[in-house]
C-alpha cells in the first residue's frame, strides 16, 4: 500500500528504519558519502527507495532524529556496537555455522579465507603482530600468503627474526591439519578481530567531521541539544572540531602559506566575522599595505549575512585542511595536547 506522503511528517517515532536512515543521509547533503560508505548493496537500495518515497520531515523531526543518532551512537561508542553483542543477536534468529560465516567477513580485511584475508593487511601491521610469535608459527603463515605480500612482511620484520624465519621456511615439512586450524583461530581471535576494532574511525571523530560540515546556527543547535542528552560526548566533539579560530594555532610560516593560497575576497569576508585576535594573527603575517588594503575591503563590505561569513571561514578550514593533507602545513586540532612550543 502506497505512503500518504501529502502531510509533513512530525513524529518521527512513526518512522521505519530505512526512513530515518534517509533523513539523516539527506541532512548531511550531497558532499559527505562517509555514512554511505558502511551500507551494503541491499541497505543502499532500501535506503534508496525510502529516501525516494520520503516527501516533506518537519525541522523539528530532523532535529530530534539527528540528536537521537549523536546521542545513540555516543553512549555506545560504535555506531554498530560491539562484535559480541552482534554475535549475539544474529545467534538469536540464525543457525550458528551461518553466524560464524557472518562474523568472519565482518572481522577485519576481505577474502574469503584467512589466509586472502592476511594478504590485504598492511605488511607493516602484520609484522607488527608476527614479531611477536614463535619464528615456526611465522614460517607457516608466511608459507599460506602470496609470495610478494610475504617478502614485504619479512623486510618489516626484525632482520634477526626474519632471517629465523626464512631458515624455518626452508626447512619446513607438510603441516599437520591440527596445527593449521589451531594457527587460523589464533589469527582470527587475537588478531583480526582486534584488527577490525582498531581500523574503525572512533565515533566522535566522525561526528566531529560531521558537524564541521554544519553551519554556525545549526551546530550551536545540535551541540546545545546534546549537552541536555549527554554533556560529555558533546564536549568530546567540541574539542575534536577543527574551527576556523583554531587557525590560531598555526605557525607564522603555516600562516603564510595559507594566505597565498586563499581568494582576498574570501579572506576579507572571513575576517568579518573572526575575533581581533586573529584578525591581527592574520594582519601581522601581512606586509603593512596589504594589512591597510585588507582592513579597507573588509570596512566597504559593510553588514554582511553570518552565513555568508560561515560559507568564506569553512571554505578556508576545508583549504587548510588540503595543505596540511599535503604536508604544506601543520595544524594543531586536539586541545592543548597540540599545542606547539617554541
């Protein structure tokens, strides 16, 4: 039966999964594809079809939808939980050798087996934890990956350790099928799944990159809200955004290779709306006619709309972030962990 899609939807409590999932996807806007990136081929499509079918959500109901996702999600720490506790729900309703199967693909890199898997980690990660072992245990893995991907591994390893290993290696007899399963559990328990734990972007982190995307209004809205909800986890996002003030914390060097990468206009409308400490950051790092041409422009602008004044400043943090990205720069995002001494 069709969905009367003619009223705007107020209650989201009335809404499906695939419904709510569509709203936040369509608030965070065609630019950031980080939370598609995590749907399966069916997910996307019922998404998809949900999004499509979706009409008019009141702001209100965007609002709480998004406040329940952050407040979810910071509680838990992951926005899927844990591995056990999804063990645990698919072990519920399907039978376990279908729930292993499960759990093993979602456990670190792909392939279908152990040893495919093995050979999508990175070598210097997998020589990390093979270090560790016994050089026979080592020997046999390395036998059960690709030739190239096990040449890297050994030039990781320790060059005392490694030459243990090749000599193992070449003494090495057929493995008895025991010893095999006993080395792939290891692998898996110890290892993958910790491999798989530690791969995921912290959920804060990802918030924090989520509302750096949001416009002044709309992220003093949200973070407001969520301090109601949980005053820890919107602190946590606070400190991890990276805000166009932060660019305080550059270097006179870092400052200067920003500025001649940013557009006079978007600098002068940016200017506007920062704090006279970092006008004058920004002035200092500026001959003394650039300073007074700078200070004139930003003086004929006149009034201008904050959100134009957020467009110019997010513009320059995105610009910013593209030359540290690139080595130009370095910028300091993690409190006064980060703070650079001199």
């Amino acid at each position: 039966m069709a969905i009367d899609r003619s009223r705007a939807i107020e209650d989201p409590g009335k809404m499906t999964g695939p419904e709510k999932a569509a709203v936040i996807l369509l608030a965070l806007g065609e630019d950031d594809h980080g939370l598609w990136n995590h749907l399966d081929e069916e997910e996307i499509r019922e998404v998809s079809s949900a999004m499509s079918n979706l009409g008019t959500v009141t702001a209100a109901a965007v609002e709480k939808l998004i406040v329940d996702f952050v407040g979810q999600m910071s509680s838990t720490g992951s926005l899927m939980g844990s591995f056990e506790a999804t063990q645990r729900l698919l072990g519920s309703f399907l039978p376990g050798e279908k729930v292993d199967t499960i759990m093993e693909e979602l456990r670190g890199p792909a392939g279908r087996t152990m040893w495919d898997k093995l050979g999508n980690v990175n070598e210097v990660v997998l020589a990390n934890y093979l270090k560790n072992e016994y050089p026979q245990t080592v020997s046999v893995v390395l036998s059960k990956v690709k030739a190239e991907h096990a040449a890297r591994v050994l030039g990781s390893l320790p060059e005392d350790f490694a030459l243990e290993v090749v000599t193992r290696m070449l003494r090495m007899e057929p493995v008895q099928r025991e010893i095999l399963d006993k080395i792939e559990e290891t692998l898996r328990n110890e290892f993958m799944s910790n491999l798989a734990r530690t791969s995921k972007h912290d959920s804060h982190e990802m918030m924090a990159s989520i509302f750096n995307n949001f416009d002044r209004q709309t992220e003093n809205r949200f973070l407001a809200a969520l301090e109601e909800r949980n005053r820890d986890s919107a602190e946590k996002i606070r400190s991890l955004m990276f805000v166009f003030e932060d660019l305080s914390k550059l270097d006179p060097g870092g400052i200067q290779t920003l500025m001649r990468a940013i557009d006079k206009d978007q600098m002068g409308l940016a200017m506007k709306g920062a704090s006279d400490s970092l006008r004058d950051l920004f002035f200092s790092n500026m001959s003394e006619r650039a300073a007074k041409i700078m200070r004139e422009d930003m003086a004929a602008l006149g009034p201008v709309r904050l959100k134009d004044v957020d467009t110019a400043q997010q513009g320059i943090v995105a610009l910013a972030k593209d030359l540290a990205a690139k080595g130009e720069i370095l910028l300091a995002d993690g409190g006064a962990d980060d703070e650079l001494i001199y």
